[in-house]
C-alpha cells in the first residue's frame, strides 16, 4: 500500500505560510502521485541545502528548493541524520544506511537490517532504531563508528532479560541527548 505524495512544503517568512513544491518544473515527481514520502532534512550550515526522499529516491536543492535534483534512486523511504560538523549526512534506507562525505553521493555502510530512524551522538557516533518484525534478526538499537562498525547496544541477543528482549523487538525511534551521549 502506498500514499499519494502532497509534495515539499517550504516557507520563507518563518511559518507564516507555506507554498508546496512538487512536479517536472522544480525537479520532484508530480503532486497526486501514488509514492510513499520518507524524510526531509535541512542544512544547518547553508540555509538554502535541504534533501528529501520521495518514491524511495533521494533529491537535493541548494537554492532553497526552487529546483531539486535526484541524488540517488532506489533508497527507500528513510530518515536522515548529520554529523555534529555537519562533514557526513547519514541516510537510511530499506537495508542498508547510506553515508554521503559531500551530501551528493551517497554508499551503503550496510545495516544490522530493516533500517529506521536514526540519531547522531554529539561524539560522531550513528544511532539507528531498526524494526523488521517480531522475531526478525537486526531488531533492536544500534550503534555505529568508523572505527568499529554496527554495534548492538539493545537488541534481543544482548538483553540482559526476557523484559528488555522483549522490549529490543519493537525499538522504533531513537534520539540523543545532546548534552550528555552516553
């Protein structure tokens, strides 16, 4: 089952109101379209860099949103998350999470499994909250560095009892405290 895509709303008065880009003329796939839409993510560093995943595809404006461009096809529908310097965005897909140096091409960094939303630590570190399943290998919460790759930091096969395995199954979100990542 999929939804009909409304488009990408964009304000430029700070939420007074909103116009909804969409269609061929600023690059994105026509408003009524039957397409799932993931996340959408804006540049802290450059007010007018902004990425979206629409039909399973990524698109990126650098002006705003007046144009869009198709980065990557076949993602999936994701959620996004930036390095604290902002030098490495991070995307998840449908099986893998994509990592992007220059925010224009992106590579699998793999994934424990279905993957789902993720959150940055302020040390560098990914969090992703995955859910395929009951019962389904890479539920959990899990963690990724450079350095040592996807670490389970909840999971069913870490749990230390049958309440928190129970609870590693069904893990879908995940944030950070920004203060203190530990």
């Amino acid at each position: 089952f999929q939804n009909t895509y409304e488009g990408v709303g964009r304000t430029n008065d700070g939420g007074e109101t909103w116009e909804v880009l969409g269609g061929a003329s600023v690059g994105l796939p026509e408003i009524g379209a039957n397409m799932d839409a993931g996340g959408i993510i804006a540049s802290t560093v450059d007010p007018l860099r902004a990425w979206t995943l629409v039909g399973g595809d990524l698109y990126r404006t650098d002006n705003g949103g007046d144009a869009w461009t198709l980065t990557t096809s076949s993602i999936g529908d994701g959620w996004f998350a930036f390095t604290p310097d902002e030098s490495a965005l991070f995307v998840s897909g449908v099986d893998a999470v994509y990592r992007s140096l220059d925010g224009i091409n992106f590579s699998s960094i793999d994934g424990p499994g279905e993957s789902g939303r993720l959150a940055m630590g302020s040390d560098g570190a990914v969090y992703l909250a995955s859910h395929s399943g009951t019962g389904r290998e890479g539920n959990g919460l899990w963690r990724y560095t450079d350095n040592v790759g996807w670490v389970g930091v909840l999971t069913p096969d870490t749990a230390i009892s049958e309440e928190l395995e129970n609870a590693a199954e069904f893990i879908t979100g995940v944030a950070v405290n920004p203060v203190d990542p530990s």
